[in-house]
C-alpha cells in the first residue's frame, strides 16, 4: 500500500498530476485544491496518497496536506460516496470550509459536487455531523476550536443569526462559520441576535 510518494511534477491535467519518482510515473488524481499548491513543472513534490484497488484498476488519489486526505477518508466511509465523490465534494467544498458546511446542515454545498444528489447529500450531513468537529485543527480556520464547529453548541440566537445572514444573501456556509467566530471571540457570552448579525457581519466583510 503506498502512503506516501515524493519525486518531481512531471506534467498536470485538470484532475490529475504525473509524479516521477525516481524514472517512474506515477499518475494521482488530485482535487483542485491540492492541485494550485502542487508547483511548477520540474519542481519537488510530495502527496499523501490513498490507493483504491478495484478489479479493473488501481487509482491513486493524492493530498498536499493531512488534513485533507482525512476529509477525504471521512467522506468515503459513507455509504454510497465513492473515491471520486469525495474528491468532487473537496473540489467544491474544501476542507477549511467542509467542517463548517456539515455542521451547519447546508446541503445546497455539498450538492454542488458532482454525481451528489439531495438524498446523498442528506446522508453525508446527517452521517458525519458528529464527526464535523474531531477533523484535525488545520481544516479549520484559525482561532476556532474544535468544540466550536459543532450543531450541539448553537441555540436559538445562533441559528437565528444565521437564518437572517441567509436571507441576506451569504451561504449557509459562511454564515455559520462567522456566528461561531463571533461566539467564540466573546466567550460564548449571550448576545442578542442583532448584535450576533452586526458582529458576524464585520466578520464576513474581512
């Protein structure tokens, strides 16, 4: 089973890469995140990798960092979400942001991927929603915690505050993430929802 491969960039595709490590190429399917971090052509490099063995291939699938090769094991091991659909999720929902499209229930992010539908969309939300906020700290932003990034800490106010930043047009998404800024930021101190809004609203104008 090959974990890691370190070699140099031989050439890149829309999905892929070709790594040479040492006269061999190796082709590894990347997201586009992994892929705007991978370098130039002819530059060092290297991926941890997951390899799916099936009867008729091998496919090897490749991470910049850890945190989003755990992502991607995270959402493969919900049924019905193959090596390619995570990958299809990662290349619309990275990881910085993935924690916090689970927690906050937005289906309409995760959706975007290709080959998900609302019904698989529903298992991955409702599957890993627990598991959201145990991801490793880098794939979250900075400064929030794990225990933040979690559906059993919001209460009214917070989802309040969220539905009206919906209806002003953010993302579920990023309405969320700013909310548990903000909560965290002031200690989890009761805010009223307006003062929850206008916080949350500087935090989304950085």
């Amino acid at each position: 089973m090959i974990g890691k491969l370190t070699g140099i960039l031989d050439t890149s595709s829309l999905n892929s890469i070709l790594l040479d490590v040492q006269g061999v190429g190796y082709l590894v399917n990347c997201s586009p995140r992994t892929l705007a971090r991978c370098g130039a052509k002819g530059e060092a490099l290297s991926l941890y990798i997951d390899t799916n063995v099936r009867e008729d291939a091998i496919t090897l699938y490749g991470f910049i960092d850890e945190a989003e090769q755990q992502w991607f094991r995270l959402l493969h091991s919900v049924q019905g979400v193959g090596p390619k659909a995570a990958m299809a999720i990662l290349g619309v929902c990275p990881p910085d942001k993935l924690a916090f499209a689970i927690a906050a229930g937005d289906k309409p992010a995760i959706t975007q991927a290709d080959g998900v539908g609302p019904k698989l969309a529903t298992r991955i939300l409702t599957e890993l929603k627990d598991k959201a906020g145990k991801i490793d700290l880098a794939a979250k932003p900075a400064g929030v915690p794990i225990a933040v990034v979690s559906n059993e800490n919001t209460g009214g106010v917070d989802q309040d505050a969220v539905s009206a930043l919906v209806n002003l047009g953010y993302q579920r998404t990023d309405a969320y993430a700013a909310v548990m800024q903000v909560k965290q930021a002031n200690d989890n101190n009761d805010l009223s929802v307006g003062e929850m809004i206008k916080l949350a609203l500087k935090e989304l104008s950085l």
